[in-house]
C-alpha cells in the first residue's frame, strides 16, 4: 500500500512539472522567459514592469496596465513605473491620468525623462505657457538635456518665433549629432523656402538612419524643386530600392519623364507602377490620363480621368481636362 501511494505522488509530482514545464509553449520567446523569470521571483517588481512593457510595445495595454498597477503595488518608489504607467495611459488616451503619473514620477525623483514627456504633453494640448515652465525646470536640473531643447524648438515654432526655433534645432545637434528629428525639422523649414541648405541636414539625418522612407522622398523631392532632376531620380530609385512599395516615388519619377524628358511612354509606365502599387492614388490616375491625353490616345485617358473622379470626385483637375476632352471630341 506504502509502496503504491509513493508511486502515486511520484507520478503526480512528474505530471505536474510536466504540465508547468508546457504552459509557456504558445507564448512568443520574449514573453515566454519574462513569465518564467516572474514565477521564480513573483515579488521582483522590475519583472512586472519588463512584461508591462513587453505588452505595451505589443499593444495589448489591457495586460500592460494590469502589469505596471502590481509592480507599483510592490514598490511605489520608482519613478520608471510611473512613466510606464503614463505611457500606457496614454495609448488609452486617459489623459489627465498620464499628467498625474508624470508628475508623481517627477515627486519620486525629478526623473528628467517625465519631466519631457509632461512638456511634450502640455505642447500637444496646446497648454504653452505649462510647457515652457516644465522645460525651464528640466534644463536647470540638467542643462545637458538635447531633448529637452528640441521640445523648447517645438514650442517656440508654435510662438512663432522663427530664429529662436533654429537657433535651438541648433543646439540640439550641438549636444547630440545624432538627433535626426532635429535635422529632419531644420530639413523641412529650409525646404519650405526651396533653400539648398536643406540638403546638408536630409544628407546628415540620412547618415544616421539611411533607410529612412520619408527622410529619402524628402530629399529627392528638394531635388526635383530644386531641378537637380539627375540627383531626384537617383534618390527616388535609392528610396524604391529601400521601399518597392514607394507609390509616390514612382509617380514623381513618372512626373520628370513628363513634364521635363518628354517621354510620355516612360511617364505612362511609371505612373502605371504607382498605380498597381496604390490604386487609390488618385493623382497617379490623373497624371497617367494627362500623358495618354499628350499621346493623342483619347479614350485611355478620358478612362484615366474618370478613375480619378471616381476616387476624388472634387479633383478639379480631373474635372477640367475631362470637359476638354469632351469640348474636343465635340
């Protein structure tokens, strides 16, 4: 009898460890090791955390909130679970919730990363005068702080204040070089006033992160405005080699064969290429129906044009060139 109850809880123990050593099978990798290390040591609160960042970055904030409340719950010291919390409050767009976890993180221990993102916060809710002091503060306690600038850039955009908004993009590059959003900002602005100034910030930004989709259209576009058609193509066929995808590169190099190569079996090609990428692209429609129009090839594109009012109805483009056609067929 003593011998079959010992068999018996042999048995048990080994289907246990079985059962327990199977139910993080259908959990991705990450998580998977995250559970195991949170069932060794189930009162280690920066486990908790890892997993509600885990979920988070996952988008599942049902989870990663449950998460971040229990590290809490076990250490309410430590101002990175606060700034977890107001992240993942934020992806549930309780605001005022993330403005409270900010500033309870910046209680704990005038965490400089809360101090940014409450400014950021007060930029985006148009509370201007809250962020400037926030950033004030946070530059005092770390003068050092090239986020923190490039916030205040934002904020004096916002102002108006078009000299002090470059002359901070400014230092923020000044104390980190590596900050492609404040080249990609100084990229635009000089862009916007079609100076070739901007190349030298899209080429810096480009150098840090070469593969960066919008950072190679827009540089390949200042070419095209530019007229450095030779430079445009390149970059777009660069950013079709970085994006095969890349619907509006193929329409712009569709755009130089039309308008400045005359090659109008070329354009239509191209903007076929944007098309069969994105066939709700409108534009692309339009501009291959204005180069079969160029071909004498009347029917294609009066279909082109009718594609386009099809997607866009009030594209007045469309409209006029198909009252054209329809002015000369008569």
């Amino acid at each position: 009898m003593k011998k079959l109850l010992f068999y018996s809880l042999i048995i048990t123990l080994c289907c246990g460890f079985s059962c327990k050593s199977h139910k993080y099978d259908n959990l991705p990798t990450q998580l998977a090791e995250l559970c195991k290390k949170i069932d060794k040591s189930p009162k280690n609160s920066d486990l908790y955390q890892l997993r509600a960042e885990y979920y988070y970055q996952n988008n599942n904030t049902d989870e990663a909130l449950n998460d971040i409340l229990y590290a809490i719950k076990l250490n309410d010291k430590k101002s990175s679970y606060y700034i977890t919390l107001a992240d993942i409050y934020l992806a549930k767009r309780e605001t005022d919730l993330v403005e409270d976890m900010l500033k309870k993180a910046i209680a704990v221990d005038k965490n400089n990363e809360a101090y940014l993102k409450l400014a950021e916060l007060y930029l985006y809710q148009y509370m201007y005068e809250e962020c400037e002091e926030i950033i004030e503060t946070a530059i005092r306690q770390q003068n050092h702080n090239p986020k923190a600038y490039l916030t205040k850039a934002l904020l004096l955009e916002a102002y108006g204040d078009t000299v002090g908004f470059i002359r901070m993009l400014q230092l923020v590059i000044d104390q980190d070089p590596r900050e492609v959003i404040a080249y990609n900002a100084l990229g635009n602005f000089f862009q916007e006033m079609n100076d070739p100034l901007a190349i030298s910030y899209y080429k810096n930004a480009l150098e840090i992160t070469p593969n960066d989709k919008l950072l190679n259209y827009s540089l390949g576009k200042l070419y095209q405005d530019l007229g450095e058609l030779d430079l445009a193509k390149e970059q777009y066929r660069n950013l079709i080699t970085i994006d095969p995808y890349s619907y509006p590169a193929y329409n712009n190099l569709g755009y130089i064969a039309f308008y400045f190569e005359d090659n109008y079996e070329e354009a239509v090609r191209l903007y076929s290429k944007a098309i069969e990428v994105n066939p709700a692209y409108y534009q692309a429609w339009f501009n291959r129906g204005l180069a079969y129009e160029w071909m004498d090839d009347y029917k294609n594109a009066r279909n082109d044009y009718q594609q386009s009012l099809s997607i866009n109805p009030n594209y007045e483009k469309a409209i006029k060139n198909l009252n054209n056609l329809d002015a000369h067929k008569q």
